[in-house]
C-alpha cells in the first residue's frame, strides 16, 4: 500500500458538511482511498450550520477541493453553487460540491447510488410499487434516478412535511413520466400503502445513530415478499433492517448505497479510479465494531 504525503501546503482538502455529521463514516473511507493510491488528500468533517458562508470559505481556499454535503444541507447548497448540471437542478439536491479554480460545481452521487444497490442487490423493478418514506434530499435524488430509469409501476411518497412532499411530488409528475401518488404521513397512510408496496424504500433519518431504537414502520405492516431498502447505514441494522429480516423480508442495505455513491465522489474530488474494496472494507471494519 502506498504512503499517504505529510499533510503540506499542497494538500488538498475535501470534508463532509452537515448537521450532525459526528457518525459519518466519510472521512474513514475517503482516507482510507486517498492512502490507498498515494494522494495528497486529506478528509475531515465539518459540522455545519451555517451552509452559504461555509461554502464562501469554500471558495476562498485553493486547496479546498471536494465537499460532501449530508442531512439537512442537501437542497440548501444549490442556492451557493455557480453551476449544476440539468439533471441534479431538476432533482433539487445535491450532495457533491467540487471546486475547479473558485468556481463551485455541485453534482449528486445518491441517485445512481441508490440505482445500482437496488440493481446490485438482484432485485428488478421494474412493474414495482415502490413505498418512499421521506421527500428530503436524499430521497429526491433517489426517487428521481429511479422514476427517470426504470419502469417501475407507482412510486407512492409519503412524509410528515407537507410543503416538501408536495413539492418533490409536483417536480417529478412535471419531470418524469412515472405514476406518482403522495400522502402525508400518518398512521393510516402507511398501513394502507404497505398493503400494495413491493419496496419499502426508508429516507428519513429514523433509525439514525443516535435513536437506534426507532423505526417508521410497525412490523405488523410487513407482507411476504416485499423489499426494504433503509438508506441509513449507522448503525449497520436499524431496527426498520433487524424487523424486516425477522419477517424474512429481503433487504438491501443502506451500507451499498453508502460506498456506490463514495466511489463517485472520490471519483470527481480525484480524477482518479476509486479502490472501491479498500472502501468497502474500511466501513464494514468501522460498523461491526
């Protein structure tokens, strides 16, 4: 394995925005990569509040490179970036921000990270009720990758903000071509959508290290042969994962998505190939700790 450089006046720095950010496995697994292939990287994690002048400081470093943005800063970013591509803009979040000579680009990692898990996981879509809990930026990205990419049947969203999910439901019926149905989220809602949902696709931040103890769904609502994808990786199995297995539910892991959509970063902040097992390995030492 090759030496990472003594950090330097070359260095270049990328970090990870958000509020709290003190779980992220982030600056494990992009270090872990920058060693990995010689880099004069480092990785640190900033909590942020504050997102527009994090991002003024952003601008005036020169060797402030790559950042990733996380809960709750996905959608405010955009407002502080000079350009993003169509495809993110019409998403509404991103999670990537690169600086190229002071100027921002900002991009998503979550949606492709997301479609590749599900696709990774053996699991088609296609002609799939698909149950998204959550319309905040993360599940944005996701939900507009898969009603753009696949042929799937509905794509029912339900959240406990209104003006959120009425506004992610709006962009994708004026963006896409899918069946989208939305409800607030309540306890009738939810019985009654997991009653046709083939994939329950959790994006909330329930379940989320610190409330491990918390999860969306009652088991009771679970139905033979139904997938369940929680985005949350930390802790390894939410209560959401540990139930829906007990049920013998198939699962796909929020872990997946985690280290597809880390690969693309470290991608964009390089230049360079990502050693995806290097990562891989890097987090699952971290969660089964």
């Amino acid at each position: 394995m090759s030496n990472v450089r003594s950090i330097d006046c070359d260095t270049k720095i990328c970090a990870i925005i958000g509020n709290p950010v003190s779980h992220s496995l982030s600056p494990a697994i992009h270090n872990a990569a920058f060693t990995e292939r010689g880099l004069n990287y480092v990785y640190v994690a900033f909590p942020v509040e504050d997102v527009k002048n994090a991002l003024v400081g952003m601008r005036a470093i020169k060797n402030f490179r790559g950042m990733s943005v996380t809960i709750p800063h996905k959608i405010e970013a955009m407002k502080h970036v000079d350009e993003i591509a169509d495809v993110d803009r019409n998403i509404g979040s991103i999670n990537t921000i690169i600086n190229e000579n002071g100027r921002l680009i900002g991009l998503g990692t979550d949606g492709p990270g997301a479609q590749k898990a599900i696709a990774d996981a053996g699991v088609d879509i296609s002609g799939m009720n698909v149950l998204m809990l959550g319309s905040g930026g993360a599940a944005r990205a996701i939900a507009f990758t898969l009603a753009r990419n696949t042929e799937l049947a509905e794509l029912n969203l339900l959240d406990i903000n209104k003006d959120m999910l009425d506004g992610l439901a709006a962009d994708l019926r004026a963006g896409t071509e899918a069946s989208i149905k939305h409800e607030i989220l309540n306890d009738n809602s939810l019985a009654a959508a997991m009653e046709s949902a083939d994939l329950i696709l959790h994006c909330t931040p329930i379940g989320m290290h610190p409330k491990v103890d918390a999860s969306l769904v009652p088991a009771r609502l679970f139905r033979p042969n139904q997938v369940v994808f929680d985005i949350v990786y930390t802790p390894l199995e939410t209560k959401l994962v540990r139930e829906a297995k007990a049920s013998g539910l198939k699962i796909i892991s929020g872990v997946d998505m985690f280290i597809n959509q880390a690969v693309l970063q470290f991608e964009q902040f390089t230049g360079t190939d990502a050693p995806e097992e290097v990562m891989r390995r890097v987090v699952m030492e971290h969660l089964t700790k």
